[in-house]
C-alpha cells in the first residue's frame, strides 16, 4: 500500500506521529477511492486520542492554516492540492428521536465500527512501524471487488441510529453503480419510516447527489423499491403504475420519467436540467383520463406541472431562484417542440416558440430530444429526424427575425407619449397587438414598421397623436 500514499503530506504526518509519539490512520473515502482508481482531494485522517491538538501542531509542520470545529471535535487544513480533515477515533451511540450521536473516544476499531458502509472503514497506517499496513476487519475489500454496498454492523441498528445512511447507501450505489446487498436493502424498507427525523436539507442533498450521478434511474428504482420515495417525493412515486380499461393502457410514467432523465443525463451534467426531466410529467397522475373514442389522455398536464414546480421546490428545500423559473418553463414547454415535429411546422409557431423560451431554447431541445422513449425504431428515427428540421428552422428564424429575448421595438412609454394616454388598457391592447403582429409576421420586428401599424391600431381605436 506504500505505493499509494505518493503524496509528501503523508510523510509529514508518519513522521509528527512518530515525534508526539501518536497512533495516525488515513481512513474513510480517499483509501476507498484508491481501489476505485478515483482522484480524491479529501483526506480522512484518524487519530487515536485529541485529533484537534495533532491537527494544530500538522499545522504548524505544514506552514498552513487549521480551522478548528470544536462542536464536531474535528479540525480542517490545506496543503497543496488536498484537503485534509482530522477526528479523534471515537466510538457513537444513539437516541431514538435523533441522528446526533453521544459520542465517546475510542480506538480505531470502535471508529471504524461506527462507519457507515465497510467500504468507507478501509484504513492505512500512518504510523512507522506499519506504514501503508491496510486494515480492513470487514472485508470492505471484498465488498468493492464485488460492487457491493454492505453496512459493518447490523444494517437496521445502522439505518435506524441514523438514517441518512439509507439515502446515502442509494446514492453509492448510483454514483459507483454498485449493488446495496440484500439484507441491507430489506433494512431499508423496515427503517424506512425513520427517514422523518432527518432535516429536508440534508435528504435534497442526498437527493441531488443520486440525480447527479452518472445513470440516475438506479437511485430512483432503490428509492421506489425500498417505500424511500413515497416518503421524501410523493409525487414522483404517484408517477408509477399503469391502468387498463376497455384493454387500453397508458405507459408506466414513473419508468418514462427515469429513461427520460437518463437519456438526458447523458448529454448534459446540469443539475436542473435533470429537474426538468424529473417533473416534466408531473402533473400526469391528476389530470389522467379515460375517455372511450382516445383511450387516455394527460390533456394540461403541462400546465398543471409547471403550477406545480414551486411548490415541489419549496418542499424539498431547493432554491426558489432563476434555476426554479428554468425548470418551470421547460415544463411548461415540452410538449411545443414535440407538436411542431409532428405537423407541418410555420414562422409563426416557431417565432411563438423562440419569444416564449427565450435562452431556454436550447437546452428545451435537449429535453425534448430526451423525452422520446419509443421502441420503435422507425419512429424513433423520424421523430429524430423531425427535430433536426425543427432545430433547424428555429436557427433560420432566430437568424432572420431576432425573437429570442426579444423585447417589442414599441414601449408602453412610447405608446403613453405618442397618445398622451395614461397606463391603462388602452395601452395593453396596443402593446398585444404590436406583439401578436411581429409573431405572425405581419410586420418585421424593426421600430419603422411597428410604429406604422401602432399608429394606425391607435387610430381605429379612436386614439389621437399627440407627438408624431
């Protein structure tokens, strides 16, 4: 294992160790990422007794600064490109109505007792006489060999003393693409409902994590499987299932949600562009019908979805920002791109389209592009082939028109001085229907010609010029 600890930092702390006559662990994520053959920048480093005064005096070796966390009985540096944490080994208990644990020194086998998965109890010595030595008493080797997430303890006494680790055990699996073993999996579905004493924050955080992962569909169906979902995301797991009248059947919505936000997780690492996939058919559970002459339908249920994405925000804590009203939009708008590849498509759809998703445009392509699912070769094709046209044409009426972000060449102010009119409806209408001309392309969107068509509204309104 010598081989793997390159970095000079480790050299420095075996050597510290060695002259406070201290016992020093690297332990935690960076070993697990060594078999991972993954970069890591944090390093875990145990000490058996006061990690913070081992921390300060690293500190002082190192010429770097320590930020001290005396409420976690943890202290933090820099050196080159790492970050290094340092704990004193400890053993934890708990009570039932919170995940704080009563904590007490230990030695390193407590402290590697009380890590949450055996992959994150690996550990290598710092210490002279065993430098680089591994030390693994659950055999969390194995478990990597195997891709499997296993707990070093009973899984329910660990989900149950602190049961982020159910989240945190989904969201290993989706990262590494590992299997979380059996007996683990069914402790999950029987802690399930401990997840309640968890702050919203730290369960979204778990959540973004498992959405930012390489094939997120895997942390979706753990969540779906173990009761998770139903607790912290009702309205994503009202999203399974499939109904049948008269030998109709609707698509699993659930699943199609899941292949849709893969397909674009594919093509993007942005985190709300993964939102959008995720509530694009949100709102399908309440606005599905049957109706005998079509069979079913989900008719507004892009309207309703986007009603629905505040509140989903401010329910699972996420921000209430610009990167809401993105996902909001494209929700709203999914279906446009998908009904223009499928007609004969006009300037005037298109410019419609354009005004309405402004610099969204784009990345609302990306999510349409996603949503097709089909099987069928053959539609596949031609719905692909549809869009490129579509892409197209919007680039060609972009380049022409200039309606992305477009801002009407006539202001309500220029309409209130040419008129001498006040802010009032007068001027809304004026406004509309200057705006509703340059989408249908009755007049370029240039000033000269919206003012022409302004001034001749105005006046089958019965509205005077005051200033030509």
């Amino acid at each position: 294992m010598k081989q793997h600890l390159k970095h000079p930092i480790f050299r420095h702390l075996s050597d510290l160790a060695a002259q406070l006559d201290a016992e020093v662990y690297v332990i935690g994520g960076y070993v697990r990422d060594i078999f991972l053959n993954r970069n890591s920048k944090d390093v875990d480093i145990l000490v058996i007794g006061q990690g913070i005064e081992f921390a300060e005096a690293a500190g002082k070796v190192l010429k770097t600064k320590v930020s001290v966390f005396k409420n976690f009985g943890t202290a933090m540096l820099r050196y080159k490109d790492l970050e290094v944490e340092f704990v004193g080994a400890r053993k934890e208990s708990y009570r039932s109505d919170s995940r704080k644990p009563i904590v007490e020194n230990g030695t390193l086998a407590d402290d590697q007792l009380r890590r949450d998965f055996t992959i994150n109890a690996l550990a290598i010595s710092l210490n002279k006489n065993t430098y680089g030595e591994l030390l693994d008493p659950f055999n969390g080797l194995d478990d990597l060999k195997q891709s499997l997430i296993r707990t070093p303890q009973n899984p329910a006494e660990t989900f149950s003393d602190d049961p982020l680790r159910m989240m945190r055990a989904i969201r290993f699996a989706t990262q590494l693409n590992f299997q979380i073993d059996q007996t683990a999996t069914d402790a999950i579905k029987s802690q399930k409902e401990r997840i309640k004493i968890v702050s919203q924050e730290r369960i979204t955080d778990e959540l973004n994590k498992i959405i930012g992962s390489p094939k997120p569909s895997i942390g979706f169906k753990y969540l779906f499987d173990t009761g998770l979902l139903e607790l912290i995301f009702p309205q994503m797991a009202k999203l399974h299932g499939v109904d049948t009248i008269n030998g109709k059947s609707h698509k699993d919505n659930f699943y199609h949600t899941l292949e849709v936000l893969d397909n674009l997780s594919a093509a993007t690492d942005d985190l709300w562009l993964r939102w959008s996939a995720i509530l694009h058919d949100i709102a399908k559970p309440a606005t599905k019908r049957f109706e005998p002459s079509h069979g079913w339908t989900f008719h507004g249920h892009e309207d309703k979805g986007a009603r629905m994405v505040p509140k989903i925000f401010a329910q699972l804590r996420l921000p209430q920002n610009d990167k809401m009203k993105m996902v909001q939009k494209l929700v709203q708008l999914h279906l446009r791109p998908i009904v223009l590849a499928q007609d004969h498509v006009t300037d005037s759809a298109l410019r419609r389209l354009l005004f309405d998703a402004g610099d969204d445009i784009d990345h609302l392509m990306m999510l349409c592009h996603a949503d097709v699912t089909t099987k069928n070769e053959y539609k596949i094709k031609k719905y692909r082939h549809n869009f490129e046209l579509v892409k197209q044409k919007l680039k060609d009426v972009e380049e022409r028109d200039r309606i992305r972000n477009w801002q009407p060449p006539i202001s309500g102010l220029d309409i209130m001085e040419i008129f001498g009119l006040k802010e009032g409806r007068e001027v809304g209408i004026l406004k509309n229907q200057i705006r509703e001309a340059i989408l249908e392309g009755d007049i370029k969107n240039t000033r000269p010609e919206a003012l022409e068509f302004m001034i001749e509204r105005g006046k089958e309104m019965g509205l005077k010029v005051i200033k030509p």
